[in-house]
C-alpha cells in the first residue's frame, strides 16, 4: 500500500474513527484502525463489535493494499506532523509516514485479523436531510437514559410513522419528542432503538449542508450512510415503552416566557438549590417566581414578567437541570409551558413550532 493526502483529511478521519475504537483484553486488535487503499478510493475502518465506522478519505494511491494500526499511536502522531502532505506505506505490516522532514513507522497488524463489519441483507430504508436528523437527535439526546437499568430507553427511538418520523427519549423523569419529514421510506410503520452511544456519534459526523442520510435497518442492525461515511450499529433488543399517555393534551394553565431570562434566573437560583437540584416556578397573573432553598447555604427569590398566562396560580418544583435541558434543547426564543395541576407533567415546546415537545414531571413524583 502506498498513497499520498493532506495531513488534514487524513487526521480528521483518524481522530473520528478512534471514537469507534475498543478496549478488550482478548481482542486488541479492536484498538486498531484498518486503512486500505483500493483503486481510486482510500479508507479508514474501526469497530469495537457494537458500533462501527467506515469513511473514505481523498487521495492518491499509488498501490493498492491494506494494514492494520493502532488508532491513539496513529491519530497522535498524525496531528504532530506539520506539514500539509503525508505519504503512508505499508510494508510487512509495518506503516511508514512520510511527511517533507518527518519519516514514522508504526508497527501495524495483518489485516486479516480485524473484525469483519457486518453487512445488512434484506433491510428496510429510509431517506432524509442529515442536517433536520442531526437537530433532530441533538433536541432529544438530553433525555436518553444513561442507566443499565432499563436498556430498552437507553437510546433513542425512530419511530415511522407514513412521511413522517418521531424521533423519542426519556430516562421516565422527562421525554422528548420530534417530528420531522421523510424524504423517502420504504415502510409506513417501523420502529427501532439506537444506542445512546451511536446517536452522539452521528452528531459528529462531517457534513455538507444538504447532505442526504440513508437510514438501512433490521430486526438487529441499523447502517447510516452519510456522503463517504458509514456507521453500523447494533440496535437495542427490547420494547420502547408506550409513551403517548404521558403526554398532556389539555392543561389547566399555560403560559408564555422568555426563554434567555428563565434560564439566567433559573442558573442564579440553582446556586442555592437543595441536594435534590431543585428550584420552584411560582406562577401568578403574569409574574413567575423563580425560588431555591438549601437549608445549609441560603435561598434565593427573583420573579419574571410572563408574555402571557391563562389559568389558576400553581406552584412547581423541578429539577432544574432537566429544565435546562429541555429548555435549551428548543431554538425559539419564547417557550410555551402547558400544565395540568402541580403533580402531573409539564409540556414545554416553541411558541410557533410544535414538532419538538419536552415533558418533564415534577420533582415531587420522582
């Protein structure tokens, strides 16, 4: 193997695919990255058995071939070379790096001893703007659960439903929930769970504006093919909770806020917050109370000038971190807030856009 590219094609690349990289004793070869050079085309591969990542790279290759290397030795020394060419070349599973004043070896593996990624026969697609999935799954990671507990919500659901498709999590204190449109489907009902793990790997995949994602999935296995990208990823066996009942429908009082002066008194009072983290919205006529008290350190009291509220006055205690959360998770800057009494949950979502909804229950029924 032989090829020529530009230090940062390559570097990007490399440093990505060691996110895809593993730690196992009996297979350490699952550290590794493999990089091949076929033809016109020049690609970097990595695995650790649950997800998986292929991506070609520009280059000129010169002769065809194959090595396996370890991915930290290669992305570290890749980002010490100064100039803005590099020449790799393989030679007995050794990998020369050639730069204008620079020449590396790293020891490399046979090939053949890294793992085959797996391939999806007989799958299911689908179609839509990268970009709108990429928002998509940012507005929700904040909700994934992070616990072994329950693997079934320990990542985010793709539900389809006709052209469209909702993209879900919760962690049972919160859910969020968007809806965006399909440009192609092959199926008008399907679901499936990706792991929390792959959804932040897809949120930093290189992109260009207008980029299609096609989404090719199975009873076990999901591949997002993004321009030279692909990621390959197990799905999570289990059943995604039915969340609709939970989702108010009605609401005894609503109001209008705006959403940078909530969040900068929510931030103040957080200072003062119980080991709970929690704060408590007190809402009356037009004014909202943001309060917190610990016992220990003080409390804190500053109120806010509602854009509108209909109902009864209410007092609630949240977490004020899952607040944050499903606050900032949403663009516009006035926030709508739906809710049904003082212990059922809470609907957040934009004034003018309700394809992105944040449910949050109160903190005195966690």
């Amino acid at each position: 193997m032989k090829l020529t590219s530009l230090k940062n094609n390559l570097k990007n690349i490399v440093v990505q695919a060691e996110r895809f990289t593993g730690k196992n004793i009996n297979l350490p070869i699952l550290g590794n990255v493999l990089i091949e050079s076929r033809g016109k085309k020049c690609s970097v591969s990595a695995t650790n058995l649950e997800m998986a990542m292929e991506a070609n790279f520009p280059c000129k290759a010169s002769q065809e071939g194959v090595i396996t290397v370890p991915a930290r030795i290669l992305s570290t020394v890749i980002q010490t070379i100064p100039e803005d060419n590099v020449t790799l070349e393989e030679k007995n599973n050794i990998l020369s790096i050639h730069s204008e004043n620079s020449k590396i070896t790293i020891n490399g593996n046979p090939s053949k001893d890294f793992p085959i990624i797996p391939k999806i026969k007989g799958g299911k697609k689908l179609t839509l703007s990268f970009l709108s999935l990429v928002d998509g799954l940012k507005s929700v990671i904040p909700a994934i659960s992070r616990s072994d507990l329950k693997p079934e919500i320990s990542g985010a659901l793709f539900k389809v439903e006709g052209k469209k498709m909702k993209l879900v999590a919760t962690d049972t204190f919160r859910l969020a929930e968007k809806t965006m449109t399909l440009a192609s489907s092959e199926e008008t009902k399907a679901s499936f769970v990706v792991p929390v793990r792959t959804v932040e790997e897809l949120t930093r995949l290189f992109f260009e504006e207008g980029d299609e994602a096609v989404v090719t999935y199975s009873d076990n296995q999901v591949v997002f093919a993004v321009g030279d990208q692909t990621i390959t990823s197990r799905l999570i066996d289990g059943v995604f909770p039915e969340y609709g009942g939970i989702i108010p429908k009605n609401f005894e009082s609503t109001a209008l806020v705006e959403k940078s002066e909530l969040i900068q008194k929510m931030r103040a009072a957080a200072v003062l917050s119980s080991k709970l983290n929690d704060i408590v919205l007190k809402f009356s006529g037009e004014v909202m109370t943001v309060e917190s008290s610990n016992s220990e350190l003080g409390s804190m009291s500053s109120k806010i000038k509602l854009k509108k509220f209909t109902g009864k006055p209410l007092n609630l205690s949240f977490n004020f971190r899952y607040l944050l959360d499903g606050l900032e998770s949403i663009p516009d800057e006035e926030i709508f807030m739906g809710v049904s009494g003082e212990s059922s949950p809470a609907l957040l979502r934009s004034q003018t856009d309700e394809s992105l909804i944040y449910v949050l229950m109160p903190i005195r029924n966690i």
